[in-house]
C-alpha cells in the first residue's frame, strides 16, 4: 500500500458520497413534487407510491455515510493529530510593532 492510497481512498469516497446525496436530493425533489402536482393531496397511499421508487439512492446513501462514521471511528483512533501550533505570540509581537 502506497502512501497516497488512504488519501486517494477518501477521495473517492467523498466524490461517491456527494454524488449520492445529489442523486438523492434530486429524487426526493422529484418525489415530493410528484406527489404535489398529482392533486391528490398528501394521502399514506399517494406519498408511498411517488417515495417507493427513489427507495435505492436513498439507502445507498445512507449506507455510504454510515460506512463514513464507522471509517473515520476506526481510522480516527490510529491516526494522531498533530499538535496545533500557538502563534499567539506573533500576534503580541506584531500589536507591540504597530504600537511603537
């Protein structure tokens, strides 16, 4: 395993799971405005036909984000952070300029 296979991983991953939440935003649109301009109304039978279709995308993205949480919860505990630098003293050194 190379070094940049865990970046290029999550770079698919994160492609694969904004094209799912896209497809799945289109379809719940498409869904919800199948169902408004049906004329219907908003009835248990009229809603499940128009939402039973779209039922695909909108497990495969759900699959995919928990997929994310359990990926990140097991990387996440591997991986250490690096410790942020404090530049705080650069911030005084620089006020204690502009002051002189």
């Amino acid at each position: 395993m190379s070094k940049n296979t865990p970046s290029l991983f999550r770079r698919i991953y994160g492609i694969l799971l904004a094209l799912s939440v896209i497809a799945s935003g289109i379809c719940l649109i498409a869904a919800c405005l199948s169902v408004y301009y049906a004329g219907d109304g908003y009835s248990a039978e009229a809603v499940k036909a128009a939402f039973a279709p779209i039922s695909v995308p909108v497990y495969v993205c759900l699959a995919l984000t928990v997929i994310g949480f359990v990926l990140a919860a097991v990387n996440g505990a591997k991986e250490k952070s690096k410790p942020q630098k404090n530049y705080a003293y650069l911030l005084r050194a620089v006020k204690s300029k502009k002051g002189s």
